[in-house]
C-alpha cells in the first residue's frame, strides 16, 4: 500500500500539533498553579547557546503548515518574522497552524506528488521533490523543534510524559 503525501504531511503534523497544543495547556497549568510567569518558560533554553522556547514552537509551526504551503507553491524559506510572543500568543499560534491544516484536502496536497519544492537562503538554494523535502527536511525539522520545545518544558518541572508528545495515536478502525 502506497502512503499519500497528505498522510505524510498533514495528518503527522496534526497528530504532534495537537499533542503540542495539548503539552502547551500542562505547561500553563502547571505556571497557574505553582506561582511562575509563563513568560519564564517563554524564554527558557535547554543551554545557554540554543533558541528559546518561543524559538521552538514558532519553528515547529512553519514546519508544519509552512511546509505545506511549501509543497502546494513549490517555495519555501526560512521564517524571518519571529515576533516576541509571550505564552498565550504561541499557543495561538499552534491552533492557528491547527486550524489552517484541517482546511486542506488530501487530493489538494496529493496531486503535488512529485513536484519541485526549492528552499533558498540568500544564495544557497536546494531543489526538493515535494516527498523528499517532507521526508528529509520538512518533517525532522518539525520534530526537532517540537520535541525541544517539549524538553524545555520537562526540564522546567512541568508533568509531561511520552504520551503527551505522542498524541492521539491512528489505530485502525
């Protein structure tokens, strides 16, 4: 059995973004009830030479719808407007890149199998299959920054655990 682009991309991102979303709400909550600015996990590094948490979930984002929009224009580029949002504007992020997702059809995103996907900075340019950029770009960097972001907020005490990432999981029906 063949899997579509759309199941690769979409649904994937779903899964994490809502698990992202899910893992974002623990973190308020455990802010609410332990007297801690949320603003604090806002800035908060794994190490001092990483991005902050802002970073991470901002980057998650553009992974993820971003490269959707990718995969349908056949341009992507890094995201260079990174606003200082605080913890209530990331979590609209999330649920905006929620959102815009659940707009798109697997036959719109299907028919773009095969197609050229370029990804330039300045002069450096690499030109992508829509699957190759999913599978070798798009998606590692997802889960790079979604997962850090989850670390982040492990390591600030809030109680997550492999299933909070993980999300619902497609079992069959």
């Amino acid at each position: 059995m063949a899997i579509s682009l759309y199941e690769i991309s979409v649904r994937s991102f779903l899964q994490t973004l809502d698990a992202v979303s899910g893992f974002l709400e623990k973190g308020l909550l455990y802010c609410r009830d332990n007297n801690i600015d949320p603003g604090e996990i806002v800035e908060s590094r794994l190490f001092p030479d990483m991005h902050p948490f802002r970073f991470q979930i901002q980057q998650a984002t553009h992974h993820s719808f971003g490269s959707v929009q990718a995969i349908r224009n056949g341009f992507f580029k890094p995201l260079t407007d990174k606003p200082d949002r605080d913890y209530a504007g990331l979590q609209a992020l999330v649920d905006n890149a929620r959102t815009s997702l659940r707009t798109l059809t697997p036959e719109e995103i299907d028919a773009r199998e095969g197609a050229d996907v370029v990804f330039k900075v300045r002069d450096y340019e690499r030109v992508f299959t829509a699957e190759g950029f999913l599978m070798s770009f798009s998606l590692p960097n997802f889960h790079f920054h979604a997962t850090t972001a989850y670390d982040i907020l492990r390591s600030r005490g809030v109680p997550v655990g492999k299933l909070d990432y993980m999300g619902a999981l497609r079992l069959k029906a």
